[in-house]
C-alpha cells in the first residue's frame, strides 16, 4: 500500500501511477527477499561461532548422544545455560552475551563437547557432554560459569544467568 499525503491533481497522470506500482513492487519483492533471508539465517546449521551450532539441530543431536551413549555405555549430561530477563536487553548486548558464552565455551569445554547457541525465547545456550557423569558434569558447569562470568562485559555482569544439569536419558533407562 502507498499512502500519497500531498501531489497536485496535475501530477497524477498514467506515467505517475505505473511509478507507484513499480516502487510498490519494488518494496514487496525486498520484503518477500528479507523474509528469505530471515528464514535461511534461522534454520542454518552453524552459527556465527565456530565452536557454537545452532538451535536446529539440538532436538537430532540430543537423540543421536542418547543412543550414542547408550550403545558405548557412557553417560551423557546436558548443561542448560538461561540468562535471564534478556528481554530487556538490545541486540548489541545480546550479541554481546553470545560472544562473551562462545569465548567461555572456546577456554573452559573440551573440543568433543557440543554447544548450542539457541534464540527463539531469547539467547540460551545447551552444552552436551559426552562420557561425563553427573558429578563431572556439575564441575564441567561450573568451569564453564566462571568463564563465562569472565568473558561477559562489564556492562553485563549484571545479567543473571542460571545454570541446570541434567543426565541425558538413553533408551535403556
């Protein structure tokens, strides 16, 4: 829709019209193009961060641990990383928090432990860790608090951050 607040009667003739229609199309195919692209950025595999894999495939890879550490018979625990209240904050802090986790991520985890930058309720993050039981998981937690807590902006440090492990269930439990 284009809204004309002011144009002299004289000015609207055939030529002006075919240029709104032109514009008008021209602004609908940049929206349908924006929309693409959104879509693409959301459902791509790897992140911005070399270390941090995108939300997409978290549900597969939490199944496919599960079964890997049932068949090897290895624990499998997962870290639940929620800042809390990010709604408040503005895209340049939240991109912020997610280069300060994926430092956190590159000096505390092991390079086998798979983390996962998720955005749909705001920025969270999942760490799994392969081959760790719940007591090394809970110490691998709080490795990657501190590092966290460091590599946040001083402008930052005030952001909660609650932190959760749990045992990823195989089918044999």
């Amino acid at each position: 829709m284009l809204k004309i607040e002011d144009m002299k009667f004289l000015d609207l003739n055939e030529e002006t019209v075919d240029l709104f229609k032109i514009l008008c199309d021209w602004i609908g195919m940049a929206l349908v193009q924006a929309r693409s692209f959104a879509s693409a950025v959301g459902e791509r595999f790897q992140t911005a961060h070399p270390r941090l894999i995108s939300e997409v495939a978290l549900d597969h890879q939490i199944a496919y641990f599960g079964h890997l550490g049932r068949r090897l018979d290895l624990d499998v625990a997962m870290i639940l990383v929620n800042p809390l209240e990010t709604q408040i904050l503005d895209d340049s802090d939240r991109t912020l928090l997610i280069d300060a986790f994926a430092h956190a991520v590159e000096q505390s985890l092991r390079q086998t432990d798979v983390a996962f930058e998720c955005r749909r309720r705001g920025p969270h993050f999942v760490v799994i860790l392969v081959g760790a039981p719940p007591t090394q998981a809970q110490v691998v937690c709080d490795k990657l608090a501190a590092a966290f807590a460091d590599s946040l902006p001083e402008h930052l440090r005030e952001v909660r951050i609650k932190y959760h492990v749990k045992r990823v269930e195989t089918d044999h439990e």
